[in-house]
C-alpha cells in the first residue's frame, strides 16, 4: 500500500468500523499500521473510550484496465460492519486449523 493508499484507509476505517464492545467510532490518532504489502493492510484500533483493541486486515482490490496507455482502478469499497461482525464470529469458533477450512 503506498501512503495515499494509506491515508485513505485510516480515513475509511474512521468512518466505518466502530468498537465492538460499546460501538465507538475509532478516531485517526488510536490506529496504528502494523505491517503492509502491495495490495494489504493490517491495521490495529484502539478505542478510546472502553480501551479494547481490534486488529483489522484490509485488501485493496484493484482492478487494473488498459485503454491505449491509460490504466483505471476501480473504486476501493468499503468494509461494512457486518464484515467486521462476521470476521468476528468466524474467530470465535476458528480453531486455527488452515487446511481444513482451505480443502473445502
């Protein structure tokens, strides 16, 4: 992720994900990039009013297409809650078994 990408994902994490624990919006200054590549994020969120964390993995999906020498990207989409909710769920009962629920 480059720095723009960077900024813009603290900036949507800001206004869509809020604590689990007592729904407070996350603020800038309380989300910290702990590691990135190209295209992921791994953000930790520390909420200011319960002091829980959260650690989010956000994708940036670019779609790439040329058009003589232009290249478009498409729109970074949002991450809902209910993504945030099902992630949740889908750790609490994870046993951290990878090659079971990749051979699926």
């Amino acid at each position: 992720m480059n720095i723009n990408e960077l900024k813009s994902t603290v900036k949507q994490l800001t206004e869509t994900c809020e604590c689990l624990g007592c729904k407070t919006k996350y603020v800038e200054n309380k989300i910290n990039v702990i590691a990135t590549t190209k295209n992921e994020g791994l953000f930790e969120m520390h909420c200011e009013k319960c002091h829980a964390t959260s650690l989010v993995t956000v994708i940036v999906n670019k779609t790439i297409r040329l058009e003589g020498q232009q290249r478009k990207h498409s729109k970074i989409e949002s991450i809902t809650k209910n993504d945030v909710l099902d992630m949740k769920n889908f750790l609490q009962n994870f046993d951290g078994n990878f090659k079971k629920i990749l051979s699926k």
